[in-house]
C-alpha cells in the first residue's frame, strides 16, 4: 500500500504540470482568436506540441459581422 501511495505522489506533480500547460495554452489560444476549448483539449492530447503549434500559427482576424 506504501508503494502505491509513493506512486500516486509522484504523478501529481506531472499532472499538475500537465494541468497548468493546458490552461496556458487555453489562453494562449485565445489571445490569437482561437478557441480556448478546443485548445484545451487539443493540449491534454499534445501538450507541449500543442503550444508550440499556437506560437507558430498566426493569428486569425476578427471577423467584421
């Protein structure tokens, strides 16, 4: 019981990582006219890919109507 518990620990601080990457790019994405949902998730798939896909993407226009 001891050995999972230690293994339980060890991961949070991965998922908590992980967790925060994919708020970052929630916003990120938003910044640039995306969507902050799709993002997110898109982020829990690709992490640190997904970030930087949204640096190099260009950002999209407002639409006018």
């Amino acid at each position: 019981m001891e050995q999972l518990a230690l293994i339980a620990s060890d991961r949070g601080g991965w998922l908590a990582g992980w967790g925060t990457l994919m708020l970052v790019n929630a916003g990120l994405a938003q910044g640039k006219n995306r969507s902050g949902l799709v993002w997110f998730l898109l982020s829990a798939l690709l992490g640190p890919i997904a970030t930087l896909i949204l640096v190099v993407l260009p950002r999209v226009r407002a639409k006018m109507f």
